[in-house]
C-alpha cells in the first residue's frame, strides 16, 4: 500500500508527535519550543507596561504557536515583548528550519526520519504553497 504523501507541516507534526511518545513532554511543548529556537520567526517590540497584557492576550490569539515572552526594557513605564510567529505563515526557509530542527531532536532519541531528498520535496512543495 503506498504512504499517504505528507507535507511540510503535518511532517512537523509527525515527528512532533514521535518525540512527544518518546519523551513524556506533549506536542504543544515540543512545538512551542522548537519555534522559539529558530531565528527569524519573531519581533521585539516596546510596550508600554500597562498594555502588556492585552497585546499578549491578541497575539497569543492567532495560534498555537504565536506565543510571546516578556524582558524588562530600559524605558521606565515599559516592557519588551517577543512576538513570536506560529508556523503557518513561515516561508520555505524558516519552515526548512522548523523540521531541520525537529529532524535533528528525533534523530537524538533514535526515531526514524525521511531520508534527505524527501525532506527536500517536502521544502520544496512548502516553498510553491507559500507563492502560489
């Protein structure tokens, strides 16, 4: 029987899923960190201390991945907020990232991974998705 042919993202979730079995940490966890080991996936912005929560509370609002962390800012009255991006709107590269990343930790806990030229056409259908 042939494989179901799998995406970029459902791949990242496959493997999410696996280190997920194989660790005791849940999907969300694995998937939430993995985002913020990568770069290029947020924005740090200055806020005034008494909007922080509100600008939080609508960022976090978009998705499972769009999370955010605070830092003290040197302005009184103000804090730094990263905004970091969910992956559904990562182009090609960051999303080459995101699995290269995740590839990476499976590998580490001895879970099977697709061979390099199928991860390639995965990147490659993700890339023509996000310009189409």
């Amino acid at each position: 029987r042939k494989r179901r042919s799998l995406d970029a993202n459902a791949y990242a979730w496959v493997l999410m899923d696996k280190i997920s079995q194989a660790t005791g940490v849940d999907r969300l966890t694995i998937y939430r960190e993995a985002i913020k080991g990568i770069g290029g996936v947020s924005e740090t912005v200055c806020v005034r201390s008494d909007a922080v929560d509100k600008l939080r509370q609508g960022w976090e609002a978009h998705g499972l991945g769009w999370q955010t962390d605070t830092t003290p800012s040197k302005l009184d009255g103000c804090t730094n907020v990263i905004l970091y991006y969910g992956s559904s709107v990562y182009d090609s590269k960051q999303m080459a990232a995101l699995i290269d990343s995740l590839v990476q930790d499976a590998q580490a806990l001895g879970i099977e991974t697709l061979p390099p030229a199928e991860l390639a056409r995965l990147q490659s259908q993700w890339e023509e998705k996000q310009n189409a």
